[in-house]
C-alpha cells in the first residue's frame, strides 16, 4: 500500500512537472506572438489579471529594479500594449494598464486554452473542484518558501547546476 501511494505521489509530481514545462511552452509561443520578452509577458500577465499598477508594485513582483521597470514599461508602452495614467488616489502615481490592442491580441490567442479548460473543469463535482482548488492554493503557497531556499543558497556560493 505504501509503495502505491508513493509511486502515485511521484506520478502527480511528474505529471505537474510536465504540466509546469507545458505551460512554458505556451507562455514562450505567447511572448513570440505578441513579439515581447518573458519578462514583458510575465508583466502583461500581471497587469491583466491584477488590474492596473504601479511600476513599483510591478518591479517588485518581477524582482526588476526602478531603471529596468521604467525600460520594460517603455517597451510595453511603445508596443501599444500598455498605457500609464495618473492614479486617481495618489497625485504623483501613474498606474500602467492594459490597452484594448493587447485585449485584442491575447483574446484570439488565449481562446483555445479557455474553451479546454472550462470543458475539462465541467467533468468535476464541487466538492471535486473545491478539493483540485484548495491543492493548487497550497502547492502556490508552498513556492514561496522555495523560491526563498533558492536564492539563499545562491547568495551563499552553494555549487550548483551550471546553465
């Protein structure tokens, strides 16, 4: 019985690696599309499903320093896909936004992967649904602590995996 659950708990494992470089796959063919870095589409990503921003509340997500937020936000800007404009709460703030051009163009393009998912999410019960939400609240959760491991153990010279 315990060699079952491990080898199932390996299997779920691989298979979220697998689902992990998939989506990888998807984010590098979005980036190509829309002719932006991972960076930029990682800060696109932010701004469309969190709302609008400021550059320092993006940079810090994006771990990106001031300078490198203003270059991003630029190039983004410049490309049509984003726009600044005042902050109505705070006189000296800009907040960066999407623009309808990149609704326009991620609408196509992330259409295929909506219409699957909804039909995939459609075979699941509720209390199904609630228990996949609650394991993928958690294992985000989780990544935190692992991100943090890893950059405390660059920072103290551990040998690592050469790129």
């Amino acid at each position: 019985m315990a060699q079952d659950r491990a080898t199932l708990a390996a299997a779920v494992g691989a298979a979220m690696a697998d689902l992990q470089a998939a989506y990888d796959d998807r984010d590098r063919a979005l980036a190509e599309a829309l002719g932006v870095n991972r960076t930029d589409l990682r800060c696109l990503d932010l701004i469309v499903r969190g709302g609008p921003q400021s550059a320092t509340e993006l940079g810090a997500r994006l771990h990106l320093t001031r300078g490198s937020m203003t270059t991003l936000i630029d190039r983004l800007e410049h490309g049509g896909y984003v726009r600044r404009h005042d902050d109505p709460d705070h006189g000296r703030r800009k907040l960066v936004t999407p623009t309808p051009k990149l609704v326009e163009a991620i609408t196509p393009l992330l259409k295929p992967a909506i219409v699957n998912g909804q039909a995939r999410l459609a075979k699941y019960t509720d209390p199904e649904l609630r228990l996949i939400l609650g394991f993928l609240q958690s294992t985000l959760s989780g990544q935190g602590v692992v991100v943090e491991a890893i950059r405390e153990r660059g920072r103290l010279g551990t040998p690592g995996v050469s790129a």
